[in-house]
C-alpha cells in the first residue's frame, strides 16, 4: 500500500497506519467463520506529521466521539467479503472523515429582519386571524 491521500496538501505515511484483520460477522456465507475479512484501522492524529498542530486540533475537535481516551482514531470495516476491499473501504473512510474535519465552516452572518417584512407578517397575521373569525357561528345579542 502508498500513503493516504487525503487532499492535495496532506499524505498520511503508510507507516502512521496500524491495520489489523479480524473474523467478521458480515457477508461471507461460510467462509466468514475461517477468514479473516474484517479490517480495524488505527490512526494517531496526535502523533501524525501530516498535519499542522492547528489542523490536528480541528481533527481532534470536529472527530472527538470517534476517537478513544488513548488519542487512537479507529476506522471498521466489515462490509464486503474480501480483506483488500474492506482494506480499501476503510481507508477511503478515513480520508471523508478527514476531508470533513479539515472543512472551515463559513460563520454565519446574523440578520434581522426588515421594518416592511415585519409589517407585511403581522398584517398577514391579523388578515388570517379575520378569516379564521369569520368561520364563527354568529354570537346571539346578550
């Protein structure tokens, strides 16, 4: 396997990248019980010297329920019958979640709205409110 592509800018080593297969309970008919299919890949986004500290803090930040007490970021996969492409699978998870977390989100801009939009809803309002008492059945004169 090469590095882990993650965008144009960042390349996880393959060193940095702990896989280790398992017995899965997914697809595999009968072989599932005698293969070792499932893939568990094990990344230290701390330790990483792929990313600046900046970026390791908005990875830990923006994946922190993903990522255990040790600081290990644990990608499974056990979906498809054969280890090279759960191997693939896992990988390619990893870098979405990667590419997300890397994300700037823009700030919001806080509007408010218009004197003319404010007017324009309480007339509607009180236009509704007249239809709706219309509908009423006529209150007899006391």
């Amino acid at each position: 396997m090469s590095s882990l592509h993650v965008d144009a800018n960042h390349r996880i080593p393959d060193y940095e990248l702990d896989m280790r297969a398992s017995k899965s309970s997914g697809p595999g008919g009968q072989s599932v019980n005698t293969t070792d299919s499932a893939v568990e890949l094990r990344w230290y986004p701390e330790a990483s010297r792929a990313f600046t500290p900046d970026e390791k803090r908005r990875i830990s930040k923006k994946l922190s329920n993903r990522i255990t007490k040790d600081g290990c970021l644990i990608v499974r996969a056990s979906e498809h019958k054969s280890q090279h492409r759960n191997r693939e699978e896992a990988r390619q998870r990893l870098k979405e979640w990667l590419v997300d977390a890397l994300r700037v989100s823009k700030r919001r801009r806080r509007t408010r709205p218009s004197r003319a939009s404010k007017r324009r809803r309480v007339e509607n309002k009180r236009h509704r409110g007249e239809v709706k008492r219309l509908r009423q059945n006529p209150q007899p004169p006391a």
